[in-house]
C-alpha cells in the first residue's frame, strides 16, 4: 500500500498573504482552464480541430502547472498569479 500524501508533506507555516497569494494564483488557472473548456467545446462543435487542439493543449498545461505550483515559491506564485490573469483576459476577450 502507498503511504498517503501528506506523509511527503514538508511542514510549511504559511503567512496570511502567502496564502491568499496561492490561492488567487490557483483560482487564475483555474479560471484559464475553465475558459478554455468552452472554447474547446465550441472549436470542437465549429469543425475547428487545430484550434482546439491549441485549446487542449494550453489546459493540459495549466494542469501541470497548477500541480507544479508551490506555496512558499512566492516568485514562483506571483509569477503564475500575472501570467494567468493576463491569460484569462486574453482568451475571454477571444470568446467574446
């Protein structure tokens, strides 16, 4: 039997802002993925199979991503916070 998750956990005291940090940059992907499954489903409806390929593709990495991501990398999590806010604009102004 595989020992469970939170044995690998390392102990990690999270500041108020580091924690509202990392979730503000986990609800951003999520945001990215959730845009990008209606758009895939449209490409998908539309006949379009490059663009939703692309679309597949971008989810599949904002999936590695947000397993990636830790709480005390705080560049790392600012930098994931802007990259995908600015994404979610993008593809939002796209599916209008």
């Amino acid at each position: 039997m595989n020992d469970p998750v939170i044995k690998n956990l390392r102990p990690h005291t999270w500041s108020s802002e580091e924690s509202v940090a990392y979730e503000a940059a986990i609800e951003a992907i999520n945001g990215v993925i959730g845009v990008c499954s209606g758009l895939l489903t449209d490409a998908e409806n539309r006949g379009v199979g490059e663009e939703a390929s692309a679309y597949r593709r971008l989810r599949a990495t904002c999936h590695q991503e947000r397993r990636a991501l830790r709480a005390e990398d705080t560049e790392g999590v600012a930098r994931v916070r802007a990259t995908y806010a600015a994404r979610l604009r993008e593809l939002m102004e796209n599916e209008a």
